[in-house]
C-alpha cells in the first residue's frame, strides 16, 4: 500500500508522461506537415512510448492500492520555427522530465516506500536513455547543417532512428 502523498505524486507523473506523449505528437504533426517525414514517425513513435510510460506508472498505483488518476493535460506547442527548434525542445523537456523522476525517488526514499523506490528505477534508467537519444540529435545538427540538402539528410537519420 502506498502512501496517500506518494500517489499524488505518480499520478502527477501520469499527466507529465501524458503531457509529453502530447509534445511529440503535435511535433510528428507539425514535422509532416512540413514534410520532414522520417522526424514525423520518429517523434509519433516516441509519442507512443510516453503513453506507454503512463500507463506503467497507472498499473503501479492500481497494483499498489492506490487510486490512478486522469487529470487535464496542458495544450502543448504546435508550432516551430525549425526541426532544430522541435528538437531542442525535446531536450529540453526530456530534463524537466529526468528532475521530475529524481523527486520522486527522493520522495520514496525519505518515505522508506521501498517498492516505489524500485519501481522507478526503471524510469531512472529509461531517462539516461532518453537524454543520451535527444542529445545525440542535436548534436547531427552541429554536424550537418539545416540548409537544404543537409535538411533531408538530418530528417532521413532521424527517420531511420524511428526503425
Ligand atoms: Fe521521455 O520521458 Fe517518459 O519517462
């Protein structure tokens, strides 16, 4: 059984998990839109493993005895000046997300809610995972530049990025 704070708080991870399945889709819209079409199904990919990010956390609460919870997602950007810009911001939010994960585990811990201290263990993981990708791509951008035939370039990588 889990506390009644510490479930407050994984269901507030649920919406920060959703909120970012959110960024990526409206970002794999916009990239279609524009035709960057391999950012398109990279970023409606990553979309997917967000949800799927909030529906391990939902599980955890339901298993635990905790009520999961839904609440309002904030509207997220929809418009970008640049792929460069989309992807700065993946990074971006990528750090708010790993700050997010590392209070919760402090959380836990203080409250010795060692099983929840365990379950997110998973996320610590997943997190470096996830910058280390983000960083990866911004750092194509330093390599190869945006202009042109360096923009079809960089959108087929991270295209190929989505297999
Ligand atoms: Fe991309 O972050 Fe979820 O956990």
């Amino acid at each position: 059984m889990i506390s009644k704070e510490m479930t407050k708080r994984l269901n507030q991870q649920i919406t920060l998990e959703m909120y970012s399945s959110n960024i990526y889709l409206a970002m794999s819209g916009w990239c279609a839109y524009n035709g960057l079409n391999g950012s398109a199904s990279f970023l409606k990919n990553h979309s997917k493993e967000e949800l799927s990010h909030a529906y391990k956390l939902f599980d955890y609460i339901s298993e635990t005895g905790g009520l999961a919870e839904v609440d309002t997602i904030e509207k997220p950007n929809n418009s970008f000046k640049s792929l460069h810009e989309v992807f700065e911001a993946t990074y971006k939010h990528e750090l708010i997300v790993s700050k997010s994960i590392f209070e919760l585990v402090d959380f836990a811990l203080n409250e010795k809610d060692y099983s929840t201290f365990n379950f997110l263990q998973w996320y610590i993981s997943e997190q470096h995972e996830e910058e280390k990708l983000f960083k990866e791509i911004l750092d194509k951008f330093e390599i190869i530049k945006t202009d042109g035939r360096g923009l079809f370039m960089i959108d087929r990588e991270i295209g190929q990025l989505a297999n």
